[in-house]
C-alpha cells in the first residue's frame, strides 16, 4: 500500500472577470473542482494547454496562490489553514522548480548567494554548513563546486535549470512541483535535465508533480498522468494504459500530435478545431465544443471523473454510460 502524500479535494480557483467583485460579478474558472492524490515517491505528471489550469494548480499547493475553495493536504496537514507563517515553514518540504531559470534566479546574486538563501529563510546550519551543503549540491546536480561564485548569465540554459533544481533540492524537500521545467531547453538539453531528475529521485527519495503542455515529455518521467482541459482533470490514469489505451477525445487528440521514433509506423494525427480560449461553454462537457463525438446529454450535463478500470479514471459521457 502505497502512502498518500498530498491529497487534493474539490480545489478551484476563479478569478473576477474585469472588475467585478469575486461573488457577485462573472468569473473565469481556472481551476474548477480538481481533486487527486499524489503517493509518495511517485511521479505525478499534469498535462494540458497553456490556460488549462495546471500551474495554477501547482501554485495554490505551494499557496503562491490562494485557492478560492477546497483542501489541500501534505502529509496530514491541511495546507489552506496554515498561517503565512507556519506556510514558510512547510515550504521546506514542497519545494518548486520554474519554468524559465532565467527569470527565476536573481541575475545580481552569485550562485552561492542563491542556493543558500533558502537555508537561511529556513534556518538550516552556520555558514560553513551553508557553503559546504552549497558546493555539495552543485556537484550533486552536475555542476562543480567553482561555480557557486559565478552568476546566472554566466551558465548555459541546461545549466542554470540545474541551478534551479539545486536551489529547489537545499532544504530537503520531500515534494517537488516542476512547472514545465524543461520547455524552455533545447530538445537535446531537456533529456539530460530529464535524466537528472530521475536519478536525483532515486536518490534522495523525492515526490514529483511534473507540469508539461506536452504529453510526450512527461512520458517516459511519469508514474501516472493527469490530462487537464480547462480547469478539469478529464482523464488520470498510470503512464502505461494512458498512452496505450487514450480514452478521453482530448488526451487521444494530444497525443496524436505526439511523434513516434519509429518510420514504419505512422499515426493518424487529430486535428482540433478552435482554441481553448474561445470555446467555453456555459453549461456541459467543457470539451464539446472542440470534441468530435459531442451529444445533447454533453451539452447539458458536466461527466464526472469517474474510473472505468482499475487505476484509470476519465471524465466523458462515452465511458461514464458505459459503466451504469
Ligand atoms: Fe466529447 Fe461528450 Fe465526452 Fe465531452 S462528454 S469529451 S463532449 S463525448
């Protein structure tokens, strides 16, 4: 039995629509009635356009966001009650990598400087301690010791995301949300920054929430995936049965787009019509505007998540109706 170390509950997230107040005005759904577990050890991986929902999910984990409603639990403890204070301190725990280093590393600090910062927020060791866990960490990631007195602009893109993976990795985290951490690299350099996460799980026994727009990365990282459209998970299952048996008309139209390293074999591509930001239907199925099967039923009624064989869940008419 494998332990649940976040359990996430009817979490939702709406913005007001210009400036109209939260409760009385219109509002955007960013996140709407997300929930999931995430086991410890495992690689967790959400997938989804840009505006689906899945960053910002993973800020209202780390309460970079406030969740509008729902419960957020790491380890037991309910993160959405926690005081600003006592959320710093679970922050040692749950820590995020960024999407772009660039922007996420301070240009004027030094290496040193940025990797011991989060040791002094949370108050781990005196400055010797500091610096040898720095120089301990850089060589952990890949890089070498010398470098913690260079500054960002002096590393390579592949690189300074090995910078943010040991800035992320100081405090000893159990959990680490990823947010499109390789999009920004080149496809050669995303495999080796890949490599490096998977083997700095093993070895230090860490927890991933891996958010990828692209099926086809998270692939090969992922215990199990997550396919969000609009703020809805509308299918979870482990990464096998995902991409070998794809049940949701969304997820089998994104991975369609996904390339195959193998000539003799050729996959009929799914075009979607429109774009996410234009097709938000007030009631029903989110995805019937774009989804090729849609019915009456989809127009009228929201399908629930629901698991149609073990360990794969899916939220659509087609299989819900099947089950009843
Ligand atoms: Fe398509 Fe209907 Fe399934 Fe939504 S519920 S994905 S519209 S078939």
């Amino acid at each position: 039995m494998q332990n649940v170390l976040l359990k996430v509950d009817n979490l939702k997230k709406y913005f007001p629509k210009g400036t109209s107040s939260l409760k009385k005005g219109p509002h955007v759904k960013a996140v709407d009635d997300v929930s999931f577990q995430v086991y410890e050890g495992e690689t967790l991986g959400i997938v989804g356009e840009s505006g689906c929902g899945k960053s910002t999910t993973g800020r209202m984990i780390m309460r970079l966001l406030e969740p509008t409603d729902g419960s957020i639990k790491f380890n037991g403890v309910e993160l959405s009650s926690l005081s600003k204070q006592e959320m710093r301190k679970a922050r040692r725990d749950i820590q995020m990598v960024f999407q772009d280093p660039y922007a996420s590393l301070n240009p004027r600090h030094t290496v040193k400087k940025i990797l011991e910062e989060p040791l002094i927020v949370h108050d781990i060791g005196n400055s010797t301690e500091r610096k040898n866990r720095v120089e301990e960490y850089l060589e952990i990631v890949g890089l070498s010791s010398y470098h913690a007195k260079r500054y960002p602009h002096q590393f390579s893109g592949g690189q300074r995301q090995r910078i943010g993976i040991a800035r992320a990795l100081m405090t000893n985290p159990k959990l680490i949300i990823a947010d499109e951490p390789v999009s920004a690299l080149d496809v050669s350099i995303q495999a080796q920054v890949l490599n490096l996460m998977q083997r700095l799980q093993q070895e230090l026994k860490l927890t991933y929430i891996f958010i990828a727009h692209d099926l086809g990365v998270v692939r090969h990282i992922s215990d199990r995936v997550g396919v969000m459209y609009l703020g809805r998970f509308v299918e979870l299952a482990d990464s096998e049965s995902l991409y070998a048996e794809p049940l949701h008309p969304y997820t089998q139209a994104l991975l369609s787009a996904v390339p195959i390293p193998d000539p003799t074999y050729e996959r009929e591509k799914i075009i979607l019509t429109g774009d996410v930001s234009n097709a938000i239907p007030n009631k029903g199925c989110t995805f019937q505007t774009r989804c090729p099967y849609a019915t009456l039923t989809c127009k009228m009624t929201v399908p629930d998540l629901v698991e149609v064989k073990p360990g794969h869940s899916v939220a659509c008419h087609l299989f819900n109706e099947a089950q009843q």
